[in-house]
C-alpha cells in the first residue's frame, strides 16, 4: 500500500495551512470541526485538536485545512503538523469513524432588524464560516454556493457572511415584513440539509479580498498594527452585533487620515457617519492622538 505523505500549502488566509495527500482522504463531502467535542467522530481531528493553537479542521477529498490561533506562526509548527498528519495516517488512524447522516442538528435561525432599514441579519445556531466575507453581487459567489442561491431573490441587493450570521441588504421593492419569513425558512432549510455555504476553494480565497488587517505584514507600520488593534478590540465587536463589519484600508500617515471600509449593515446605513466620526474617529484620536486627524470610509 502506498503510504501517506503530505505536502504543505499555503493559502491566502495566513492563519490557515493545507496540508495536501498524495491520497484521498475521504470519499464525498467535507468535514469541518470548530472544537474537539464536534471531532469526536474523526480520530485525527481530534488529535490535532491536543495542539493548544489549532483553532478549526476542515477535511476534504485530498487535504487537511487546519486554522490556527495567533499564539504560533505557522513557520514554526507546520513541519511537525504535516508529520504528525502522515505518521497518524499511515499508521492506520480512522479519518471518520461516524454517519453523517446521523448527525443531523437542529437549525434555528432568527431575524434581527439592524440601524440599517435596508438590512436584516439573519443569525444561526451554528458557526457558518471562519472569516468574514462580502458579496456585492451574483457574479462574486462563484464558490459561495449560499450566497449565489439568495442573489436569485429578486429583492436581495448585497450579502454580507460572518461567523455566525448573515446580513442581507434588499433593495426599495421590497418591504422587509413581506420577505423575512421567506428569507429565513430558506437559510433554516439550506443549512438543514447540510449544503455547502463555501466550497473548499473558497476556504482558502475567502480572504483573498480582505484588508490587510488579516495579515502580519512586515510592511504595515507600527501605527497602522495600533489602528487594526484598537479596531478589532473596541469597534468590531459593536458593529458585528448591528450586523457589520468595519476594515481597515490603509493608513496616510502624511495626512493623518485612516481609511477604512464598511461592510454588511454599516454600508449605507444612515448612522453609519455618526458611528465613523462620534465612534471610530474619536477612539482613534483619543487613543493615538498624535497619529489620527480623520477617519474616511471608502463606501462612506
């Protein structure tokens, strides 16, 4: 029998490496495990799980996507993961022992009105992906399979995807009371049959237009790593609960000025310039005085 190797692959999401297999791993489908209760029934996810900074597994026909936390680099750990992963496999380690369609959980999804009138967030009971990700749309949901099923109701302008929720912007024909019932049984009966939300190209390219706040680029300055701190500790927090999202762009250190962009409920929405300037703006100032003049969204 030919044994087990696996190379390793970067993606475009710096947290997530794929380790590739000379063989397949599993015959239809893919696995995905957010915690090593959910990996009870993979053998292998769960000892990758006994790594204290594997965050999340996903298992497809020939390679392991792993996400981890920030606690390592992948440069220092990547080595010994991909050994593990063959001396595991080629030791005979069950990859799934389980039935998937056994395994059928409840999905509950509930509707939450957002400061913007043209969105609704819809909320699952369930993790739906690892990043973020937006759709202005049809034709950007090549490999977003949800996504490209809600762009054919005629009233869904935009998407916005998060860990947990998804927030739909319609456009002026439609009155949200007439539509999220409609909205809401298709994402709770999508999820239900366990359907694909993003295909496995897309759990590498999901963050292929993501803003560099996803990346510890040697090339951002110290000012610009302050900015993307004091964002995902004191902004994204507020704004994902209204459903949005807010990126950094990039810093004009000549000017002072940060820009950022708004997605999901934040785009377009009519507070969206109180929450820049009464909000953002005036955290920044407060906390980097010297550094920050403005705050400038590219959508705003």
């Amino acid at each position: 029998m030919t044994p087990f190797k696996i190379n390793i692959a970067k993606t475009n999401n710096p947290s997530i490496l794929k380790f590739e297999a000379n063989q397949t791993l599993i015959a239809d489908g893919n696995l995905e495990f957010n915690n090593i209760d959910e990996a009870k029934e993979s053998p292998l996810a769960q000892q990758l799980f006994f790594l204290p900074f594997v965050k999340a597994v996903y298992i497809s026909a020939n390679f392991i996507g792993i996400a981890k936390y920030d606690i390592v680099e992948w440069d220092e750990v990547s080595e010994a993961v991909a050994e593990q992963l063959e001396n595991n496999l080629n030791d005979g380690m069950p990859i799934f022992t389980g039935n998937t369609d056994t395994k059928k959980i409840p999905i509950n999804i509930y509707a939450e009105s957002t400061p913007n009138p043209a969105v609704m967030k819809f909320v699952a009971n369930k993790k739906l992906i690892h990043s973020s990700i937006e759709f202005k749309n049809i034709d950007e949901t090549n490999h977003a399979p949800l996504a490209k099923a809600l762009f054919h109701f005629p009233f869904v302008k935009e998407i916005f995807l998060d860990e947990n929720y998804i927030s739909i912007t319609k456009y002026e024909m439609a009155e949200w009371q007439d539509i999220v019932m409609e909205i809401r049984d298709f994402i709770r009966n999508y999820l239900a049959e366990d359907k694909t939300i993003l295909s496995k190209e897309s759990f590498e390219q999901v963050t292929a237009k993501a803003s560099p706040e996803t990346h510890k680029a040697p090339e951002l300055d110290s000012i610009s790593q302050q900015i993307i701190a004091l964002l995902d500790e004191h902004i994204k927090p507020a704004v994902a609960s209204d459903g949005g999202n807010i990126q950094f762009q990039h810093y004009d250190k000549d000017n002072k000025i940060v820009h950022v962009v708004l997605q999901g409920a934040c785009s377009g929405c009519p507070s969206s310039t109180f929450t820049l300037k009464n909000g953002i703006e005036q955290l920044l100032k407060s906390m980097i005085p010297e550094a920050v003049n403005e705050v400038v969204a590219a959508n705003g």
